[in-house]
C-alpha cells in the first residue's frame, strides 16, 4: 500500500510537475495547455491524482501502525529489507496498473505525449513497473525464507 502510495507520488512530482511530461488528463497531442484555463484544470485534476496517492499512502501508514502493534504482540522480527521489499512491489504495480489502463486502455495520457518515440517511453514505463514489482517480490521473498525456522525432522 505504501508503494502503491509513494509510486503515485514519485509519477506525480517527477513525471507531471518537474518534468512536465504529462497530466492526468491529456486533451491536446502534447499534454501542453492552450490556455491557462486547460492548465488549472490539468492542475485540479492533478490534484485530485495526488490526494489519491495520498489516500494511498495514509492507508499504508495505518497498516504499518497495526503490524507495529502485532509485532509488539507476537514479538516477531521486523525486517527493513521485507519493508523496501513491499514498498518496491507497490511502486511497480502502481506503474503497471497505472501504464495499462491509464496508458493503453483509456488513453488519459502517455508517458511522453506527442514525442516521436511515445511509445517506447509508454513501453519503458510498463517495463519499470515489471522490474520493481518483480525485484520487490525477490526481495521479500528471500529476506522472509531466511527467517523461517527449518522444518522438524520427521
């Protein structure tokens, strides 16, 4: 939930603020506003984006406060690899989910609009989101089946 979250935040800070590469809604070929009435909308509707990721990422916050509290209660090991691990993965589903229907099914926006290689940089994207889930899933993985107990003999 946490990457979910911070994945939506990284895409909304870097891809739509700094860089300026898309909105969340695109209506011109570029994503470029013909007006500053189109750029206060693309801006409401940006916003709008990252109170979800906020959503998102408050709810990942409260799940972490409640498996705090199980771990105080069962005494069980916390891992920061298991946590960059997690957060990995819901960054990458974040960039899947949102580069297929966003991207490809609905069209809102592409990653680079109107660039002559559109897409590849949709492509890439897709391809980030593929990565990170599946370097998070890896870690988490091998960080938890190194703390499991071997099995009892028979």
């Amino acid at each position: 939930m946490l990457g979910l979250g911070l994945g939506g935040f990284a895409d909304g800070i870097v891809l739509h603020q700094i860089l300026g590469w898309h909105h969340l809604v695109c209506t011109t070929a570029t994503c470029q506003p013909e007006s500053v009435e189109m750029l206060k909308l693309q801006n409401r509707q940006d916003g709008f984006f990252h109170l979800g990721t906020w959503l998102l990422t408050l709810a990942g916050v409260a799940l972490l406060f409640r498996a705090a509290a199980a771990h105080r209660a069962h005494a069980t090991a916390w891992s920061g690899r298991v946590l960059a691990g997690a957060m990995l993965a819901g960054w990458g589903a974040f960039n899947l989910v949102e580069g297929l229907i966003n991207h490809q099914l609905l069209g809102l926006h592409h990653v680079r609009p109107g660039h002559r290689h559109e897409l590849l940089f949709d492509l890439l994207f897709l391809a980030s989101g593929v990565a990170l889930l599946g370097l998070g899933t890896i870690l988490v993985r091998a960080t938890t089946a190194r703390r499991r107990p071997p099995p009892a003999a028979a």
